[in-house]
C-alpha cells in the first residue's frame, strides 16, 4: 500500500525535504558545530576541561541526585498509581489532574517556590530546620526538586498498565490461597516492572537535564553543589567557550547513552504491555 | 477461557468493568488508608503546596501591590517579550510538525526510523547544553555569528536567538502529537479527494488539517507551554539584558537574585497561570480527542 500512496499521495517531496532541512539547520548543525568545537581542543586540552576535579565532582553529583529523586520517584509513582487506579477516595479526580502538573509548571516557577517554601523560615523549612534538615542551598533541595520534576512520568507509565491488568490472575492467586502481598509481589509485579522501569529512566533522563530549577533551590558551589549544567553556565560566563563545549559534549554523550537506553527499555516493555 | 477457580465462573472483561469491588482484589483495610494517606501527603506536599504558595506569596502585600509590581517596566517588558517569542517557535515547530508527519506517516523512505528517532534528540538534551549548541554557531566568536552581525543580524543576545533556543528546546512537541494521529487516520479520504479532482494543496487544507485539528491544537497547546517556561537554553542566549533580552522565566530568576519576592512570585503567578489553563485545556481536548 505504501509504494501506491508514494506515487499518488503529493507533497513527498516538500515535506521530506523541510522536515530534513529544518532539522540540520536548528539541531543537527549546531551539535555538530559544539562537537566539532570540543575536537578543535588537543586530547590532552579536553581531558583537563572535561575531566577536571571539578567538572568530574559535577558529572557525579548530577547523576547521585537524578538516580535518588527517580529510585524516590519509583516507590511514590507506584503508590499514587495504584490508589487513583484501585481505589475511590474524595478529591481524586483533582489529585489525578494535579499529577501533570510538573510537567506544565515551568521550572523557573518550581525552583522559586521550593526555594522559597524551604529556607530555613519558609512555609516548610520552619519544620524541617529544627531536627537538622536544612532543604534549601543543599543536595537534599537537588534531589526533592528533581523528584517534584520527575514524578509524573512514573505515575503515567504504570498507571494504564495497571488499570489493565487481568482480574483473573489475581483472583486465582487468591484463590489458591496466596496473601495479598505474595500475590502483589509474584503475579502483579512482573507486569508491573517494564512500566516502572520506563518511568525511573524517563524520570532519570528529565533530571540529568534538569537545570532551572535547580538552579534556584541549590547554592551551585563547585565540589558542593554545582551540577553539570551549572558548570556548563559558569565556564560560559568566563567566556570560556571550548571547556564549556568540553563538558557539553560529555553531557551529550550522556543523553545519547540515555536516549538509547530509554528506546531499549521501551522494546523491551513493549511485549508485556497489553 | 480457562477457570481455575470455580467461585469465578465471570469474563475477566465484566469483573474488570466491576472492578474494585471483587473480593479477592481488595486491599486490607490498613493498607488502603495508608495507601490513600500516602498519596494526599505526597500530592499535598510535592504539588498542591506549592502552587497555593504561588498565589499566596504573590498576593501577600494585597491586590494592589501585586498589580504595582506586575506593572513593573521590566517585568511588563519580559511578559510581552515572553508573548512575541513563544508564538513565533510554536508556529515554526508546527509548520515543521506537519511536514514531518506528513512524510512519516505517509512514505516509506530509507532512513525513516532514524528520523523518528532524530526528532525526539532535542527533548533529551540538557537545555544549558542546548542554548550552547546555538550560541557556539551563532555567537559573536563563530564565524558564522561574525558574518550575520556584518550585515546587521543579532542573533544572539537578541529576540532572534530567543526564539531559536525556545524553538529547539520544544523542538518534537507538535511533530510527536500529530505523527501517530495522521497514521491512524488512513490515507481512504485523501485519495477520494485527489481522486475527485482536489489539488494536493486543496487535499490538505479540506481533508487532512481539518481532521488533525484536535490533535493539533494539543500539540500547540503543550508546545506553547513548554515554550513560555523555558528556561535553561534561553538563559545561555539570552544575555540576560533587563527590558530587553528577559523573557517572563528569566525575569522570575533576576528578582528573586534582587531579594524582591513579592515580585518574583508576581511574575511567577502569571507563568503558573498559564500552566494551569494548558492543564484545563489539555484535559478538556484529550476527551475530544478520545472521542474521535
């Protein structure tokens, strides 16, 4: 049927050739230009600007609070999508609507708030200051903004998984005598790992990117806490344009790497998924 | 269907159509509170607090004030930059998203399924990582950024680099709506067109865009949203020159900078606004949508 549209449907053409064209001149150009800029250093030069102490101590803090705020995310997204599917409670379809929110709020908007709620007399910091937590200008502040971020897409993988479940499988584990949980654990589970899976990598993905907001909530200290955007953002300001291109080609290494790993994930979820 | 159990001689489709009440797919008790609780604590804290805090904090010195400092000459200035560059991107990103879906879901080409995956790359990139990529090619230091500010381009530090990065930033947006929905669609109503005489153009503006318009419109919306909130790779573009180069994000970060809360969460409140809304409007066109 293809081969047929292709010689009678119009616009082939035209619109494969924008589509491409559009897409070299605002992304693929520009990547290759960084790359290209990043290569212009001697082997030796990009080591030092994109494996030095500091960018290195980035590289790793942005990992550490992505991994946590998605390993956070994949215990809270279960429980929130197995209430709004499972039970009936008041206000749920306000909580379901609220889920998405993350991902409409900008995050210029998330950081300030959070800052602001959490300080040491903020709404929230008041309490959390007395018995030690400090929340604001630290990594706990990284990782809770990261988990405010990343919650949706958790919530949203296993949510339609679960609410497609079959019946049956349950209904005979409980008959045959299985506890609620040996039936949660060894029939529901396994369907539900490629979901929860999918949603910790998107989660993970969306929090390595993660740069407005926490901009706002963390004190951006090197060794401390500067992520590597913010490392990126300051090397910019000195004007030093290849080792930000230095650390920007290793951050993009990392999205390839994750971009890849979220496609195989996805395939390999794909059969489990009804 | 096989029954291994005799108390459930009903279809796995009707008991799901009952679900929750089956027996044996009830929680303990407990676990249902604690479940439950769990959820108003997370949802309270993570989201519902913080968005009442917005308004709160926007709205603590009094109606007055908060209109006082919304009136602000750079703020204002930031709002409509913000309302000039996010249309512009989001108009760009849907002439791209058409003509994308349309060779994709239409043609079998060499190269296909590397497009696809070429379109979702930008989501992926870290956006300060973004606004660099266009700021190496078209800033001052690149030869390409010397030879448009010799015949009178800025781009860069400029409303044109604005829209690039915003561009970029929600690059798939509209292309990953439309993609699925024209490939659903079928190819039945445009070949009776074309067979009936309709131009290719006429083709498209009669059949094809009217039946994407739902589809497209939510592409736009959450387009649009992503769009007005950007934040990383406009910050590397932007120069940051107050009255100028802020954008309503930017304007956020500089004031709470100037320990001017009240008028960083007045900005804010406008930003939260439009989040809310692309919220409504989502829900309310994923019911039409839905329907057909």
């Amino acid at each position: 049927m293809k081969t047929i549209t292709r010689r009678v449907l119009p616009g082939f053409g035209l619109s494969l050739g924008y589509t491409v064209t559009y897409l070299s001149l605002l992304v693929l150009i520009p990547l290759a230009a960084c790359i290209l800029r990043a290569t212009n250093l001697t082997l030796e030069e990009f080591g030092r600007a994109a494996w030095s102490p500091r960018a290195r101590a980035a590289y790793w803090l942005t990992f550490e609070c992505a991994f946590w705020a998605a390993a956070i995310n994949l215990v809270l997204g279960l429980v929130v999508a197995w209430t709004l599917v499972r039970y009936r409670f008041p206000l749920k379809t306000l909580i379901d609507a609220l889920v998405d929110v993350p991902l409409a709020l900008p995050t210029a908007v998330t950081g300030l708030v959070y800052a602001n709620l959490y300080v040491s007399d903020g709404w929230l910091g008041q309490f959390l200051s007395p018995l030690g937590l400090e929340v604001a200008y630290t990594r706990l502040g990284i990782v809770l903004v990261l988990v405010f971020t990343g919650f949706p897409f958790v919530v949203r993988s296993v949510q339609p998984v679960l609410a497609e479940l079959d019946a049956e499988e349950e209904e005979a584990s409980a008959v045959m005598g299985a506890s609620r949980w040996v039936t949660f654990r060894h029939v529901m589970f396994p369907h539900l790992l490629p979901p929860l899976l999918s949603g910790f990598t998107l989660a993970f993905a969306r929090g390595v990117g993660e740069y407005g907001s926490v901009v706002f909530i963390s004190s951006n200290i090197p060794f401390k806490t500067e992520i590597a955007a913010v490392l990126i953002r300051s090397r910019l300001e000195e004007f030093a344009y290849r080792e930000a291109a230095a650390v920007a080609v290793v951050m993009l290494g990392f999205s390839f790497v994750l971009l890849t790993l979220i496609s195989l994930v996805e395939r390999w979820s794909q059969p489990h998924v009804k | 269907m096989s029954n291994e159990s005799s108390e459930a001689p009903i279809s796995a489709a009707t008991l799901n159509s009952f679900q929750p009440r089956s027996q044996a797919r009830e929680d303990p008790a407990w676990v249902r509170w604690l479940l439950v609780g769990t959820t108003y604590l997370v949802i309270g804290l993570l989201v519902a607090v913080p968005l009442i805090h917005v308004f709160h904090q926007a709205f603590s010195a009094g109606i007055g004030e908060y209109f006082r400092k919304l009136g602000d000459r750079d703020t204002l200035h930031a709002i409509f930059l913000t309302l000039m560059v996010s249309p512009v991107a989001v108009a760009m990103n849907v002439v791209f998203g058409l003509a994308a879906a349309w060779a994709i879901a239409r043609f079998q080409f060499p190269g296909r399924t590397v497009l696809i995956s070429l379109i979702d790359l930008p989501m992926s990139i870290s956006p300060v990582v973004a606004g660099l990529v266009l700021m190496l090619v078209l800033g001052l230091q690149s030869p390409v950024g010397q030879w448009l500010r010799d015949h009178g381009w800025q781009i860069i530090f400029a409303p044109p680099g604005l829209v690039l990065a915003t561009a970029f930033i929600t690059f798939p947006l509209v292309a990953r709506e439309l993609l699925p929905l024209l490939e659903s669609e079928g190819v039945d109503e445009e070949m009776a067109a074309l067979s009936l005489g309709a131009s290719g153009w006429q083709m498209f503006w009669r059949v094809t865009l009217p039946n994407l318009r739902w589809g497209l419109l939510y592409g736009i919306i959450l387009c649009n949203a992503r769009a007005m909130g950007e934040f990383g790779a406009v910050h590397v573009v932007s120069g940051r020159i107050s009255g100028q180069t802020d954008t309503l994000p930017l304007r956020v970060e500089k004031l709470f900078q100037e320990y001017d809360n009240p008028g960083a969460f007045a900005a804010a409140s406008v930003l939260t606004l439009v989040a809310i809304l692309t919220l409504i409007g989502k829900s309310v066109l994923e019911r039409k949508v839905h329907r057909g």
